[in-house]
C-alpha cells in the first residue's frame, strides 16, 4: 500500500517498522510517527495538511521515490544479487580445488 500511495504522489505517514524505512524517509515522502503518540501523530499530519508547499514537495518525492521500485529493477536486484551469490559460490568452490591440487 505504501508503494501504490507514493506512485500516486500522495505522502505516506506510517510507524518505521518492518521495511517501512526501505520504503520512504522521514520528512522526504512523507512522515514516521511514534504508534504511543496519538497526539504528535495527528500534528504531523495536520503540519503537512495545512502546508500546500510542503504537501506538494512531499508528493513530488513520493512519487520520484515509487519509480525506484518499479518490477524491471527490483528483480534487475534479485538477479544481479542472485548472480553474485552464485559467481562467488563457483570462485570459492575454484578456490578450494586449486589448493587441494597442490
């Protein structure tokens, strides 16, 4: 859900836990709140709300930040992270060999 609200330029407000902090950063696109802090929650949203600019900022970051996370690169990633596990399993398996040789 974060993700399709950034694509849509709308800015997130969500308790930094999990992969939230993967997803966006504080005051960039949108805002962190502490989930015991009912009433600075409520400000920050307000704070944003009320603030066309700082609205409108968040919203062009929000939507800059969901384009890092289109399908082609995030499996680009896996693959490429995938691929150096893979050429660094076969240099050690080579590594290991070549000693045993001598």
């Amino acid at each position: 859900v974060l993700l399709e609200a950034l694509a849509q330029g709308v800015p997130v407000f969500a308790y930094p836990a999990g992969g939230v902090p993967e997803v966006f950063t504080d005051s960039m696109e949108g805002r962190y709140w502490d989930i015991e802090d009912s009433k600075g929650a409520a400000s920050k949203l307000i704070e944003v709300l009320e603030d066309k600019q700082k609205y409108e900022e968040l919203s062009r970051n929000a939507r800059k930040r969901a384009a890092h996370f289109t399908i082609e690169k995030v499996f680009g990633d896996m693959l490429d992270f995938s691929t150096a596990g893979q050429s660094s399993s076969v240099m050690a398996a080579g590594s290991t060999e070549e000693k045993n040789q001598f």
